[in-house]
C-alpha cells in the first residue's frame, strides 16, 4: 500500500444557470485510494481548509449531518 503518491489538480470550466464558473478537482493516485489508511469513500463529504501558514490544503472527514448544518447537500449519482 502507498501512504504518499502524486496527485494532479484538474480544473473544468461549468456552466450553470447561464453563469459560467470553475471547478476544481484533486485527483487522487489510486495507490492512495486504496491503502487502508485512506480515510474517505467516493461520495462522502469532507472539510476542505486551506492552512497558509505551512501552504497545504487539508481536506477531512465530517459526517453527512455536520456537512449538512455547513451547507452541504448530498448529490445523487449518475448512472
């Protein structure tokens, strides 16, 4: 398994209600993905912080009823 691998950012242009934005995805090596430590499942939401002081983004973990009370709402998924 493979706690450390290189990961990309991809970014998309979207369209919405005739409003055009970006969004933004962190590919994750699968390596990562599936090392047992590996503390996420596809669909689940997670806190995503940016900590300036040491330049990271720290993406963690949070049950659906707290990602609720921040605003989050669980999409269905495509088929």
């Amino acid at each position: 398994m493979a706690r450390k691998g290189i990961g990309t950012i991809i970014g998309r242009k979207s369209v919405s209600k005739g409003r055009e934005y970006a969004r933004i995805w962190i590919y994750v090596p699968t390596k990562v993905s599936e090392d047992t430590a590996f503390p996420f499942e596809v669909g689940m939401p997670c806190l995503v912080e940016i900590d300036e002081e040491n330049g990271r983004l720290i993406a963690t973990p949070i049950s659906e009823k707290e990602a609720i009370k921040l605003g989050w709402r669980k999409r269905k998924r495509r088929k």
